[in-house]
C-alpha cells in the first residue's frame, strides 16, 4: 500500500476545517452544497434525447444513488457506494491489512477508495450510455460521457466536502434531498393528475376512482409512521463510570443497530448488476444462454423513438423489483386492480444454461425478491457491524478503555462481551429483516418516492436529528466535547 503515497499527490483532496465549526457554520456549508447538489440534479446533459427520458419510472431506479436520469448527475453516488463495498470486501476478506487508527494507514485508505469510485464513475458513465440506458444522441455520445463523468466525479467531492464541512456525509444528504424531491414531484405530477382524471371521466365511481389514484401516497405515509415507530425501539443497559462514584447512565442499542445500512448495500448490490449486465445482452452462442440466464434484456420502444434494453427475465430479474419496467409501480399499469391482475397472471423467461426456457410466474418473482433481498440484508448487516467497529468484543473494549462497566460486574471487557452478545447479534438480524420487509413491501405497493427511499429518508433524518442535538450539547458544554473524543 505504500506506493499510494505517492499517487495520493495527483488526486485533489478536499482540506477539512482548520478549527472545529459551530453548529451554524455547519449548516451553512450543508446548505451550499445541497444548492450546487440541485443545480446539478436540475441540468440535462447536452446532447441527450430528450424526448426518451419522458418515462418517470427512469427516476425510480435512481432514487437510491441519488441521482436523476439524464441530468448532470445520472451516475449518482452509486460509485462512492460500490468502491465503499469492494474495498470493506477485500480489507475483511484479508488481502489488506488496514488500521484505522493509524492516521497514514486510514489516508491511504480514503485514497484507494477515491480512486476506485473515480474509475467506476468513468466505467459506469461509458455504460449508461453506450448500452442506450441514457439516451444519447449518436454525434454526442463522447460528450455525454464525459459530462457524466465529471458530474459523477464533482457528486465524489460534495460527498467530501460533506463529510468534512456539513451536519453528516453526503450520501446521506443527497439520499434525502433527492427522495423529498421526488415525493414531491410525484405527488404533483403523477398521482393529482391521475385524480383529477378519473373525476374528468364522471362516472359512479369517479370518486372512488380519485381516491384510489392516491393510494401510493397512503402506503408512503403508512411506511412512514412504521419507519418513524422502529426507528424508537431500543434496548438501554445500564452503566456505571467506575473512576466516580455515583455517575452512571445508559447504553441505548437501537432495534435497527445497524440503520439501513444493510438494505441500502442490498439494493445498491442489486440496481448495479441491473446496469453493469446489460453488456451480457449482446453475448451470443454457448456464452449466450448462460448469459441470458443470468440476465434477460429484450429491446423495448422508446418515447423517441427506436428502442432501449430492458430487463425481462433471467435470475437478476427474478432477485430484484425490476425498476426498469413499465409494470414497476401501480400508477404505471393503471391501477391496483390491473396491477395486482399482473402479478397474478404474467410470466417472465427463465433461460437455462443448458437450453431450453421456463416460464416462472410473477408470484414466484415477487416471493423470491423479497426473500433475496432479506438474506443480502441480514449478511450486510452482520458484515458491517463487524467491519465497521460494532461488534460486541469491539463496544466491550471500547466502554472499558473510557472506563465504563455494567453495574454488579466487575471490570472485565469479556462480561461486557457477554452481555452485549445477548443483545447486538438478535438485533443486528431482527433489524436487518424489518428493514428488508419494510422496503419490499413499499415498494411492491407503489408508495410514491418508493419504500426504499422513504425508509432511508427516515433513517437520514433521525441521524441528523441525534448528530443536531449532540452539537447543541458540545456547544453548550464544551468540555463534553473533550471527554467523549
């Protein structure tokens, strides 16, 4: 790892602040760059089809990398994203040794991650594009590349600049404003109109009609109020400071331990290898059926005429909600009832490695995406407590060094160990199911912004929420400050 020392000279880094910033210079900076952050958001690429990218499902697949198609920022922060799972990938599997705690260590380690999500920011620029996923017109299409590159590349530094300026990081932030937006936008643009249709068409049941044409805001704000009440839940322990007397309090270990970390790695996982296989698409022979196995594209019609790649069968389709069709979302078929008919009498392909096709009902679809990305979430949320610092032995080491124990033990990192792994472990799994199963169900119902986005949007806010009050007690007690760093 040495030799990133001297690449590091050539990538541009972002200075932190020379002196700790209040809570108000925080704010500022944060609204700086969610302004630039929308500028962005809110910019075509030149060069684009424009009349293509009138299909608003496009933005559904985009809600988890923050990003909007065909805009400045269509790669979003999915490279910051996957560059952050491969490197907690090889650096847990042991090819790389890295301790944090060792400042020249943790630099060369934010490097290789820098350089590894400049790379996937070119790489996945070359593929929105070249696979027809933005649609570009053809003396434009380097053009195109190259500016969403470098938007993909000016979201990289924002995030940076969050990080190290603003109230929390930026993926958080641009996860959060992008997913307000699109509710938003999706309540004024698809659901009142559809409404407002269905009273224009009269009927004895224009109103009932309206009513049901708002049903994906009625599951938004039902998984909002699930999501507001677990993210409440929580276990306390008691705990004793053993240098004072008398001094105690308690360690809350929150029902979803690890946020939605889990679910966002799950379906990042997921929406990538939608994007990345679409090269398998062109992939004929023996290769072809093993391919076409793994990933089904089928050319559909584009508003602008000629035609996009789709995903419509394969075991990727199968394991994931398949954003990309027109069927995704009940506002995209014409309603629950057509909706829920789809589901229950459609097929998608199933090529076999080996020759020949099954047809697999989109029940089975349906039941498998949910049960896929309950598994990814719950491996994701055991992988990142561990990697991250959150494991039982890990806190139990942590409260000791600060002089923390429970009360009615003695001092031993290993009872704390003990205690905690009647707790992190049941938590870490409960949590990361819920989350799966909140998300799933979301967004198999349509709420507007999708599940995924709203659940995120919650988890974000309530992190800010706890960092804004934390920032007020430091401010006021600023020898808090100094005790707990």
């Amino acid at each position: 790892m040495e030799f990133i020392d001297g690449v590091s000279k050539f990538i541009p880094t972002i200075k932190g602040p020379g002196a700790p910033l209040s809570l108000k210079e925080k704010l500022m900076w944060t609204a700086m760059i969610i302004a630039v952050y929308f500028i962005l958001y809110n910019t075509l690429a030149v060069g684009l089809n424009k009349q293509a990218l009138s299909n608003p499902f496009f933005q559904l697949i985009s809600i988890i990398f923050a990003a909007k198609i065909g805009s400045l920022i269509t790669v979003g922060i999915s490279p910051i994203v996957l560059s952050s799972i491969i490197i907690q990938l090889i650096s847990g599997s042991g090819l790389m040794n890295i301790d944090m705690n060792d400042p020249a260590q943790k630099a060369r380690m934010q490097t290789v991650q820098k350089l590894a999500a400049i790379g996937l920011a070119v790489v996945e620029a070359v593929i929105f594009v070249s696979t027809g996923y933005v649609a570009a017109l053809p003396s434009f299409l380097g053009i195109v590349i190259l500016q969403l590159t470098v938007g993909a590349i000016v979201i990289i530094y924002l995030d940076e600049m969050m990080t190290k300026y603003g109230i929390t990081s930026g993926i958080n932030m641009f996860i959060a404003s992008g997913v307000s937006y699109a509710f938003i936008a999706g309540t004024l643009t698809i659901l009142l109109p559809s409404a407002v249709q269905a009273i224009t068409n009269g009927g004895a049941a224009a109103i009932s009609n309206a009513l049901l044409a708002f049903g994906p805001l009625f599951f938004a704000i039902i998984v909002l109020l699930i999501s507001i009440y677990i993210y409440g839940m929580k276990v306390e322990l008691p705990l004793a400071f053993e240098q004072l007397r008398g001094i105690g309090g308690r360690l809350p270990i929150p029902f979803l331990y690890v946020s939605v970390l889990p679910v966002i790695l799950a379906t990042s996982l997921e929406l990538a290898m939608s994007v990345w296989f679409r090269f398998l698409a062109n992939v004929h022979g023996a290769l072809g059926n093993i391919a076409n196995f793994l990933a089904l594209y089928s050319a559909q019609g584009s508003a602008g005429g000629g035609s996009s790649l789709q995903l419509s069968g394969g075991i990727l389709y199968l394991i994931s909600p398949n954003f990309q069709s027109p069927y995704a979302a009940p506002y995209g078929i014409g309603g629950y009832g057509a909706y829920f008919h789809y589901l229950a009498t459609q097929t998608s392909t199933l090529i076999l490695p080996w020759g020949g096709q099954v047809l697999v009902p989109e029940v089975v679809h349906v039941l498998l995406y949910v049960a896929v990305l309950i598994v990814l979430c719950v491996v994701f949320g055991k992988f990142w407590v561990e990697l991250t610092g959150q494991s039982p032995k890990k806190m139990a080491e942590q409260l000791g060094e600060m002089g923390w124990q429970i009360p009615g033990f003695r001092r031993d990192p290993r009872i704390v160990e003990s205690v905690l792994n009647k707790y992190v472990p049941t938590l870490t799994v409960l949590g990361s199911i819920s989350v799966g199963l909140l998300a799933a169900l979301a967004t198999l119902t349509g709420a507007i912004g999708s599940g995924m986005g709203i659940l995120l949007t919650v988890g974000i806010i309530y992190m800010i929420y706890q960092q804004l009050e934390r920032e007020n007690l430091y401010e006021a007690y600023p020898m808090l400050n100094k005790i707990v760093k």
